[in-house]
C-alpha cells in the first residue's frame, strides 16, 4: 500500500434470495476463496466478512464484505436467526447489494426483499447473476422491472461463476466507499477465525459429496483445534445429524464416504492454512441440535431470534 496516497474503508452488504450466488461473487471480489459455496439453498448460515482490496491512481480501498445468508421465509428458530443476521448485515452499510438469480428467481423470496429494500435508507444497488447461462431479452427486461419495484441506483449483469462483469463491479463498489483508516491488515481476506473456517470447509465437502442425500439440517461442530510442535495442526470436529440413517449416509459403507471427506477436507484447509493438517472426524445423531444455543453461537447467529 503506497503511503503518498488517500486511504478509505466502507461495508458492501451482499443480499439476495438463497443460492443466488452470494458467496461466489464475494470470493470473486476477494480474489480468493473466503466463504463455502454448494449447489444446496441456504449455505451460508451467519454473515462471514470477506476483505477486497481495490487500488486506484487517488486512493487504496479496502472493502468490507459482508456475505449474508439468503433471505427466505423462516420456519424455525435457525432459520429465524439465519435471517435476523441477514439483515443485521445491511444496517449501517454504505453500499446493499442485491444478488438476484436471473433463471430460477425465487419470486416468493425475492418479491418479500424487494418490499423491505425499497424503505431502507442505504444505497442500493442491483446485480444481476448468470449472464454466461440467461438469455439477454428476458435479462433485460426482468432488470427494468425490478429496478422499478426496488429503485437502485445501479444494476450491473455478471457471472459470479466466471468473473465476467466483476471487475466492473468492483470499480464501481470502490468508488462508493468513503475516506477512511482500513480496518483489517493488508493481508487479511476474511474475519473467521481458523477454527471456524475449518468446520465450513468440512461442512462443504458434505454438501459436494453427499448432494441430495444429506438434507440441510446437518452441522460441523469445532471440539479441538491445536497446533503441534512439529508446525502442523491437530483438528477434531463433530459432524452432527438429525437420525440414525443420516448417521449411515455420512459414514458410507466400511467408513469409506467419511474418510473422503475428511481426505478432502484436510487438503482444502492444508492449502489454505499453509501447513500439514491433521483432520479427524466423527459423526453424532442428535435430532435437536437445531435448538441448541451452544450450536448457535459456534455459527456466529443469534440465539434470541
């Protein structure tokens, strides 16, 4: 970072209706990954804080991040909290950010948000995700007919998936961020902590290796994360399911679908870590995790929501 030049520093809230694609664009605005993706709605269950750097000739511009759960109608207290964090996101931010996925659309959630969006104070923008699968006439016209609904004062149409548009997007969310002192090092690209990054990661390669056979009321709980004196790193988690034959499906025939899990788990976060990983896990049935408060603050959500 050059010293002769201004610094500033603002929050981009990422909102948009469950699997729109939220946590794809902000490891793409990141420039790396920060946040677990999955073909599964509702992966994000907390809001995780990706940091981007962006430099222009006048200033060096950190971003904020703020990846958000999708909004959806909740059913349950995790949902409830889910939601509350959500919007929690969006306060106070300088930039909102509306994620909407062009081909399935989700009008029952997104209608809902766009009601909400259109009283809130923040300057809102909208983005329009898969522009590399939609087609362009329809595009178009749902892009008019949802700015009229949420009055934004930009729309943007990119593929989260390939980066097409993001660097135009990027450019354009920097130069609403104000001046400011940065609020993270340099280097930093995320404000989970290891232990919690470690969970997501195992957690997604449920979602990835399993697809539809684990439904969504699944968790990876933290039991031990401690570095060895040889530079390597020791990690215990707890993969907790709702029933007995989700208890099978997790550990597959002869243990062979958790060993690769793990095995895939482990190299992810060796990578990421930058040193040796050591990874073990276990599977627990408790069918009322969902309703447990020491679970909710693992996950960074709300008990009292």
């Amino acid at each position: 970072m050059s010293d002769n030049q201004d610094t500033r520093c603002g929050v981009v809230a990422v909102l948009g209706a469950p699997n729109a694609g939220k946590s794809t664009l902000v490891n793409q605005l990141v420039g790396q990954k920060v946040a677990i993706t999955s073909a599964k709605a509702q992966t994000t269950r907390a809001r995780m804080l990706g940091i981007a750097l962006h430099q222009t000739p006048q200033a060096n511009i950190q971003m904020l991040l703020v990846d958000t759960p999708g909004i959806f109608e909740p059913r349950r207290r995790l949902d409830r909290a889910m939601v509350h964090a959500a919007w929690e996101g969006a306060e106070a931010a300088d930039a909102v950010l509306l994620l909407v996925d062009p081909i399935k659309q989700r009008r029952h959630e997104l209608e809902p948000l766009l009601e909400t969006l259109a009283k809130r104070p923040e300057r809102k923008i909208l983005v329009l995700n898969k522009v590399d699968r939609a087609k362009k006439e329809p595009l178009l016209k749902l892009a008019e007919e949802l700015n009229e609904k949420g009055e934004f004062s930009e729309i943007y149409f990119i593929s989260a998936l390939t980066g097409d548009g993001v660097p135009e997007l990027k450019d354009a969310l920097a130069k609403l961020m104000p001046a400011g002192e940065w609020h993270y090092p340099e280097d930093q690209v995320s404000d989970t902590s290891e232990r919690l990054l470690a969970t997501e990661i195992t957690r997604e390669q449920l979602y990835q290796q399993l697809h539809e056979e684990l439904p969504y009321d699944s968790a990876v709980r933290p039991e031990s994360y401690t570095q060895r004196k040889d530079g390597s790193v020791e990690v215990r988690q707890q993969i907790v399911v709702g029933r007995e034959t989700q208890r099978a499906i997790v550990l597959g025939k002869g243990g062979s679908r958790i060993k690769a899990i793990g095995e895939a788990a482990r190299k992810e976060l060796s990578e990421v870590l930058g040193q040796k990983v050591h990874l073990f896990l276990h599977v627990k049935v408790d069918d009322r995790w969902a309703d447990d408060k020491e679970v909710f603050e693992e996950m960074g959500l709300d008990w009292g929501k």
